[in-house]
C-alpha cells in the first residue's frame, strides 16, 4: 500500500494532546490526521513523503488503540517542501 506524508505536523487529541502526521490513502484525497506511527520510519518535519506499508491487523488492541499496525517497506520518496510533489520548485 502507498501512502503520502505532510511536510509538517498538525495539533491533535489522542490520549493526550500532541502532534500528527497528515496522511492521504490516495494522492486526490484530502489530507488527515495519522493518530499512529509507522514502524522503521523516522519522520522529518519539512519534507513529503511518499512511501510503501503494510497495514496488518493488530490483535486485541487495547481501547485507545489503533487496530492497525504499520511497517515501512520502502521510502518511494522524500521532497523537501520547498517543492512540489513532482519535484519542481515552488519559486
């Protein structure tokens, strides 16, 4: 599966207030917030990322939760947000 990265942290309410990834499922969608981490991925405010996971089922997952567990297969890319997706800049 593919997902796509914000270059930067947004405000939200889990257990207790803190930051999250932006996340889209498909490049058309709007963004949203990412309540989880992604094992083997360190993120880097500043830069979107376009990147290859597998999302498993996480079994019994306590109440707060997610039910899902993610796993970085492959970094498919990493553009600074001084540019576009496509890489050309934005000046």
């Amino acid at each position: 599966m593919v997902i796509y990265l914000s270059n930067h942290p947004k405000p939200c309410q889990g257990v207790a207030a803190g930051l999250c990834m932006e996340v889209k499922y498909d490049a058309k969608e709007d963004w949203s917030l990412f309540y989880g981490s992604i094992d083997g991925f360190i993120y880097q405010a500043g830069y979107y990322y376009t990147l290859k996971v597998h999302r498993g089922l996480r079994e019994n997952p306590a109440a707060d939760q997610s039910r899902y567990v993610w796993k970085l297969l492959e970094i498919v890319n990493k553009t600074p947000a001084t540019k576009r997706a496509d890489g050309t800049s934005l000046e």
